[in-house]
C-alpha cells in the first residue's frame, strides 16, 4: 500500500510530492519466516547469557548448565534437564519478548517431559512435524553420557516424524487417488510419487524406517480400492496382475515397462550433522560447505563430489583440505597402468601429496628415459653378448 507527503523543498521554491511506500506485513507470506528471524535474533544468546556454565548439586559440579535453545522462524524449543531452569528460562524469554511489544501465546506454551508423563502431558513434544521423546531401554540400546567417562543413561531419544504429519500425509495420498480415479496409472503414478518423495525426503534425517514401511502398506490399501473400483466384475488375481507387476517377482505398482511407484521405504536414513558453530554458506570455507554439501559455485562438480565422499579428507596424508589448499584429482590406478577414468578411480589429494603418489605409482614410466624392451628382444639381447665373450 502507497501513500503521499507533501513537504516543501525550500522557502521559494513549490511544494514536491514526495511518495511514501508502506508495506503491510501478512502473516503466512513468504518472507514472514525472515522477518521473524530479524526479530527474534539474539533470543539464544540473551538466554544463554543468563545461565552459567556449570552447577553445583548436592555436592557434584554438572557441566552444560546453560539451556539449548533451538529455533526455526516464530517456533523454537528450549531444553534443560532441570524443570527449576525451564521455567526461569520462560520468565527470561517473556520479559526478552516484552521489550518488542510481543509474548508468548499460551495456548502454544507448554513444559513437558521427554522420557516421562508431567501435569497430564504425554512424553516428548512435537516441534516442525517431528515428535521428540525418549524411550526407556536396556543395557545394550542405552544412550550415553557425554565426557571422559560415559555411563549409561537407560533410555535413548529419538526422533520421528508426527502423528499429526501422517495423518496429513495419508489424506493426502488419499485426496490424489480420488481426484485420479477415472484417470489413467500412469497420471496416478506420477502425483502419488512427487508428494511420496518429497515426505520422505523431509523426514529421512529421522528414525522413520518402520514409519515409512507403514505408510507404504497404508497407500497400498488406497491403491486396492482404487484399482477394485475400476473393474467391480473382475477377480483380484486379474486386477493385481493388471496393475502390479507379479510377473517380476514384485508387489510394485506400475504399469508394462512404465514408471513404477516410489516406495516410502526406498527413501535410505541419513542422519542430520549439526553446522558447526556459526559457519555460513556466505563466510567463505568452501572447504567445509563442499564436503558437507557436495556441491560449490567455485569448484567443479567432480572436485566437489569427490570432497564429500572423502568427508573433506586427503586420501593420501589422511589430514583436511583447508581453506587455500588446491585440491587435484588423481588417479588411483593410473592410465598408464590400465586405470579407468570414471568416478570409482578417482580421489582428491593435495597437489605435494598427489607428487608423492605420482612418483611411487609408476604414472611416469611413459616420460621415463629408458626404452622398455620385449622380453624376447632382452633374450636375443642376451645372447649375443654371450656369443661376443
């Protein structure tokens, strides 16, 4: 929305016009989750501030006293072992919120346990469609403490993905097969498989194995009275074998040399590694973005696809690429020794480390002075030396 201002320039001169440009902020827009990390920056650290790092009870010093704060947009969780802390944590963030005219909603505010019930609340809490909770296990299934002296903690905590976001997820697996009941497999086929990769895709840093597996037996049922409803008349052995590839050995659902449906349990588990402290794409280390990454504006998609296979590691001296090394790819068998040129043998070096290789590998037989000779050419060779003694 726009405005106007009237002002005068000078004393002599005429009124200007002077356009004025309001921007009206709409909750749900696409830069509400930037405009709410400018206003809650430095919550972390004000709360973090106010808490020491160490603390004495009965006696014993416990180290990491100081609250973990983990925030995305307008949502964030606080975590303390001592419910003492959790709430001087809420006074802390109420009176931080206070001084920019906001506050906490009460509805959204709530102190629970992860491993146990507390004040009519079930385990854990849900936090951006995962559910966060411990689980008591025994001896061999044990999470444990940190330190130079681990014990065991008699629960583990997981992650997994919400019971409210599989409901949401079901309908709308369901939602795509009514709207394509007269519509042919393959039309099916694509929509089911962009919404199926992109859920598992977000929940795959989780334990979402069994949770996968579950959805898949979930959209199989839909697929079954998807199918049953097109042909009422016919068995279920000839509408399986119309729409299920049987002939293969398989349950997939595709159809004759199409594209089959994606599986939720083909998705593998790969687990979140934490950012180390404030790195940002922006501050420069390409070093550390590409072998988290696998991929950087300034390298070659080779060269950054090796970095991270090698986990930001030299293949040769075993120690990290840093930021003003010049990587190499070298060869692990050479070319002059048969040696492909794929993927499979290549790795990256440092450009001393890949010298050191070169010259034990045999890379340079081709420059060498000496001319390789047959063996029955040495024979012959030979022999005429022995004829000439």
């Amino acid at each position: 929305m726009s405005t106007s201002l009237w002002c005068s320039g000078s004393d002599q001169g005429p009124p200007i016009r002077v356009p004025i440009l309001r921007i009206r902020y709409i909750v749900g827009g696409a830069i509400s989750p930037l405009l709410a990390n400018v206003a809650l920056h430095g919550l972390e650290t004000s709360l973090q501030a106010a808490f020491p790092r160490t603390h004495r009870v009965n006696g014993k010093v416990l180290d990491n006293w100081k609250p973990l704060v983990i925030r995305y947009a307008d949502d964030f969780v606080i975590l303390h072992e001592d419910r003492a802390a959790i709430e001087r944590a809420q006074q802390l963030t109420e009176r931080w919120l206070a001084t920019m005219g906001l506050e906490l909603k009460p509805s959204k505010t709530q102190i629970v346990h992860t491993l146990k019930s507390y004040q009519g609340h079930k385990p854990g809490f849900d936090f951006l469609g995962f559910t966060v909770r411990q689980f008591r296990v025994g001896r061999t299934h044990s999470g444990k403490s940190g330190g130079r002296h681990p014990t065991l903690l008699g629960f583990k905590s997981l992650t997994l993905p919400s019971q409210d976001a599989q409901h949401r997820h079901s309908r709308k697996l369901g939602e795509i097969v009514r709207r394509h009941r007269m519509a042919t497999q393959e039309e099916l086929i694509k929509e089911l498989n962009l919404a199926i990769r992109g859920w598992t895709q977000y929940y795959s840093a989780a334990s979402s194995k069994k949770i996968f597996s579950k959805m898949a037996y979930q959209t199989y049922v839909k697929l079954h009275r998807w199918a049953k409803r097109r042909h009422q008349k016919k068995s279920w052995a000839w509408v399986a074998k119309k729409y299920w590839r049987r002939e293969q050995g398989t349950w997939a659902f595709a159809p004759k040399g199409g594209v089959p449906l994606y599986h939720h349990a083909a998705t593998p588990i790969r687990r979140h590694i934490k950012v180390q402290g404030a790195k940002s794409p922006y501050d420069g280390d390409w070093v550390y973005w590409t072998a988290r990454l696998g991929r950087h504006p300034e390298l070659m998609p080779r060269v950054a696809r090796l970095l991270k296979r090698q986990n930001g590691y030299c293949a040769w001296c075993g120690l990290f690429f840093r930021d003003g090394d010049l990587p190499e790819v070298d060869h692990i068998v050479p070319t002059s020794r048969g040696g492909r040129n794929q993927y499979d043998n290549w790795q990256l070096l440092h450009g001393h480390c890949h010298d050191a290789k070169t010259a034990i590998d045999g890379s340079n037989r081709r420059w060498s002075s000496e001319v390789p000779v047959s063996r029955a050419k040495r024979g012959r060779a030979g022999s005429h030396a022995d004829a000439h003694d």
